[in-house]
C-alpha cells in the first residue's frame, strides 16, 4: 500500500499553522474578496406587438394609390397592411415592409364608381 503525500507545500502550511497555535495564536481562513455584482443590463418595459396607423388618404374612383406608415422610435416592424372604408372597392398590388425602413408600404387601385378612404397599417413591436 502506497502512502499518499500532500506535498511540501501543504506539510509547510499544516506545520506554521500547528506552530502558531501552539505558541497561542489562533488560525483564521480568510475569505476570497468577493467580486462585485454584475451591474444588471438596462430593462425595458415590453410592448406587446401593436397596430399603427397611418391617418388615412381619399382615393377617387378609378385611381391608384400608394400609402406608407412607419413605427414608433425604438420599436421595429413585424408586418402590415391595410384596409378601406368600402368594402370590396380595391385592388391591391403591393403590401410590403420597405427595404431598409421601418415602415410599411401598402399601394393599389380604386376599383369602385366612389371615392375611398384607404389607410396603411403596421405592426410593431420592441425588439
């Protein structure tokens, strides 16, 4: 059976401390410092994805349009679309976000015999 050696290192400390006691002195460990907590990274409030609409344009009959609408500052956007006040009166050729914008576009044509309001819509959120 092999005996097991702790090495000078420890036989050293193990001594001075047996020393120091003897001679009437107590042994204390010290702790390691402690390290500062982490400061904790700035929380924002969520907000839940949301609509955003543009005020709204009157399109006559038999016209095009083009429409855009654009989210808060410090939200992003997450899809769109749009509507009019009359149903069934639009053809609706492009409904998509901008490259390279916050903002979504939504354009088309007045397919009816009277004018309508169209207004663009974007859902937008906080990343």
């Amino acid at each position: 059976m092999k005996r097991r050696s702790w090495g000078r290192g420890a036989a050293a400390t193990v001594g001075v401390a047996a020393l120091f006691l003897t001679i009437g002195g107590s042994v204390t460990a010290a702790a390691p410092p402690e390290a500062a907590p982490a400061p904790h990274p700035q929380r924002v409030a969520a907000v839940a994805p949301h609509p955003v609409w543009d005020t709204g344009i009157d399109i006559p009959p038999n016209t095009t349009f083009g429409t855009i609408v654009a989210c808060p500052a410090g939200e992003v956007i997450s899809g769109g679309g749009g509507r009019a006040d009359v149903p069934y009166s639009l053809s609706v050729s492009d409904s998509y976000q901008e490259e390279g914008a916050n903002s979504w576009v939504w354009a088309g044509k007045n397919v009816s015999s009277r004018t309508v309001k169209v207004k663009a819509l974007a859902i937008c959120t906080r990343p």
